[in-house]
C-alpha cells in the first residue's frame, strides 16, 4: 500500500484529524498569502507586507471553524462567511481569508441537496462579491473582487459534483446488493418450490400404495384359512404395490442426487399415459373403477400430466380409503376448449367418512392436490354429492403459459 493510500486510509478512520489538519493548511495558506506581493519589484515578493492584528484574527477564526465543518456545516459556513465580509470591509483586500468561506461553502455543497446548494451558493456569492465591491477599499471592478466571485462559484460546483458522484455510486451499490437479494430471493423461493413437489409426490405415492397394500392385506388375513388361492393372489397384488411404491420412492427421491450422479433415474414422470395401469392396481383391490376418456392424442406439458395422473391418483386412494369395498368409483378425462377437465365421483362413504383432507386435523390429500393444480395456473372444485358420494373436478390448462407465449409470438411476428 502506497504513502497516500495509507494516509487515505488514516484521515477516513479519524475525520476530526483531517479536518483539523485541513484548518492548519488554510490557515498557513492565508497567512502566506497575506505576505506575498504578487506586483513587487521581482514579479513576486516575499515579505514585504505584514497583515494587521484584525486580519490574523479574522484569519485564525476562519480557519478554526473549519475544525467543525462536517459536524455542523451551515454553522461554519456563516462564521467563516461574516469573517470574510469583515475582512472584506475592514482588511487589507488581498488577505485571502474568503478560502475558508470558500472550502465551508464546498463541505456544504458536499453534504447536502442541490436546490440547498443552489440557494446557499447564489446567497453566499452575492453577499462575498457585493461586500468586496460595494463596501471594500479597492474599485468594484478590481480583480480581486472578481476572484472572490470565481472561487465561490468554484467551491459551490465542485461540493455538488462530488456529491452527485458519491449519490451515484451509493446507486450503484444499493443496486447491485438488491440484484444479489433478489436472486438469493429466487434461489430460496425455488428450493421451497421444488422441497413441495417432491413432498407431494412422496405424499402421493405413499398414500396411494399403503392403502392398496392395507385393502389387499386385509383380504389375505381374512380368507387365508378358507380360500388359501385367493390369499396368495391377495399377496401377489401386495408384493406388486409394494413393489411400484419402492419404485417410485426411488425415483423422487433420486432427483436430490447430484446431476453428474449415474444413479439418478432417468425414466419419465408418470402420466395420463399410465392410467390404465393405475386404475388396474385399484381394481385388483377390488375397487370397481370405469374410465370416460376424449383427450386422446392430446399432448399435455410434463406439469400438467403429472398433476392430472396424481389428481386421479390421490382422488382414488381416498374412495378406496374412504368409501368402503362397495363403493364405485368414476373418473372422466375430457378435452374442452384450451383446457382438459378431470372428474372423479364416487358413490358414496362407509361410516359417514369423509375424503382425505376435508375435516380439521386430516391429512393433506386435498391440499396437495390444490396446490398442483394452482401450481400449473388451473382450478379445482371439491365438495360431497347431492345424495351421497364425493366430486373431484379439475380443469388444466393444455398450454402452459410459454408455449401460448411462443405461439402467440409466432403468429404475430412481434416478440415481447
């Protein structure tokens, strides 16, 4: 680190320091200037003046204040500018003591907006110049009144640029710790994201394969001593659940595997494509299931395809939960417009049950499937049948919101 750097460094850290020694150089500087006759015999002489007793007053209060000029800047700008118009009246009218109304002038541009500046500054410079024309020895033409204009004017502009610039670079700054906020925001709010549909899916999966696993279980226990076939079918259709539950635990949980792992699953997300394979695990339950389908070669984005299937899913386990081994369960998959509409009914609950999610303390059946479809921009009403049963409707968009993007942009020719 270099003299100055260091010296930087020293006068930031203790402010009162600087500008204490910044009031010894102004005042060395005046009392210099005071004994210097710029017209002498050589051009330039030494010692030949001697500033009077009032001078090197004016002269030592104008550079003392300027010890206090961060702390109280307007005060020290109307002590070293009433030092000024004195000297300017009374004193010899090249003692520089206006440098110290100049630099409070400056601290002052510095330190505060720019109408202050532009009111403080006109006020300061026609006070100075006007007592130097009007009350001082020397004609109001004479240059050194005209100095005193320029150096005011002078002191005024440079305070506002280095404030504009230390403005802009405070911009600057908040800008660019809003941008790292932000995406830090982003970040946060993407993991959240992604932490709920996993915990969806997990959800999904789990609930649907238990209660296929408990339904198939149960018969087992119940005709294994008289109809020891049944039970082993019974078992067959367990060990197959629990089979697809393993199955599709390991691919969730594998997409918190790193990237480059080799392990990770690499298999498609499931969907409506798989439908007949998802009611036929209800039927082997022994859930009676009928399918209504009119979407067929529709193609749906990944998202909505898999809430779809997990809508169909998560409706299904409830029936089969909720509704006892009578029950019948109805699902419908019906292209309409720009939107796919999914229904579930069913015909009734055991034991005056309700599905999944519906009461206070339940589970997060319904909520889940809520927060699929809102994820994916659509709507989902839930409610009981009139005469018993309970409805699951979603509609879906079949677009999502790039691709309609995309193809309103191609057909426009114009790119938002």
């Amino acid at each position: 680190m270099s003299t100055l750097a260091r010296a930087r460094c020293v006068f930031g850290a203790h402010p009162s320091a600087m500008d204490t020694v910044l009031a010894v150089v102004v005042l060395v500087c005046m009392v210099a200037g005071s004994f210097v006759d710029p017209h002498g015999p050589e051009s330039v002489s030494w010692g030949l003046r001697t500033p009077d007793a009032l001078s090197l007053a004016l002269m030592t209060a104008g550079a003392a204040a300027l010890a206090f000029r961060r702390r109280q800047p307007m005060a020290v700008l109307v002590v070293t500018g009433c030092v000024s118009v004195v000297e300017s009246i009374t004193g010899d009218p090249r003692a520089p003591v206006v440098m110290s109304a100049v630099i409070a002038l400056y601290t002052v541009a510095a330190s505060t907006d720019r109408p202050t500046t532009w009111r403080v500054g006109l006020l300061t410079m026609t006070v100075l110049t006007g007592a130097a024309m009007l009350a001082g020895p020397l004609p109001w033409y004479a240059q050194e009144n005209l100095a005193v204009f320029a150096w005011t004017g002078i002191g005024a502009t440079a305070g506002d640029a280095v404030r504009s610039r230390r403005a802009f670079v405070q911009a600057i700054r908040d800008r660019a710790e809003k941008a790292e906020r932000t995406r830090e925001e982003e970040a946060r709010r993407r993991v959240a994201e992604e932490r709920l549909r996993i915990a969806r899916d997990l959800h999904d999966v789990v609930a649907h394969h238990i209660a296929l696993v408990n339904v198939q279980a149960g018969v087992a226990s119940h005709v294994m001593d008289k109809r020891p076939d049944q039970a082993k079918e019974a078992l067959a259709h367990v060990r197959e659940a629990s089979r697809s539950a393993l199955d599709e635990l390991r691919a969730t949980v594998g997409l918190l595997r790193q990237s480059g792992d080799p392990e990770a699953p690499t298999e498609p997300a499931p969907g409506l494509a798989r439908l007949d394979e998802l009611v036929a695990t209800f039927h082997h339950a022994g859930l009676r299931v009928e399918v209504a389908r009119t979407d067929q070669g529709t193609e749906l984005p990944a998202a909505v395809d898999l809430a779809a299937y997990r809508i169909i899913q998560e409706a299904l386990t409830n029936v089969q939960k909720h509704a006892g081994r009578q029950a019948k369960a109805e699902v419908s998959v019906v292209r309409v417009g720009p939107d796919i509409e999914v229904t579930v009914l069913d015909d009734g609950t055991a034991d005056g049950e309700v599905p999944d999610g519906t009461t206070e303390g339940g589970g997060h059946g319904l909520l889940g499937m809520r927060e699929r479809v809102t994820a994916v921009r659509g709507t989902l009403t839930t409610g009981p049948r009139y005469g018993g049963g309970f409805r699951v409707h979603a509609i879906l968009p079949v677009k999502s919101r790039t691709d309609a993007a995309a193809q309103a942009t191609e057909a426009t020719g114009d790119p938002v």
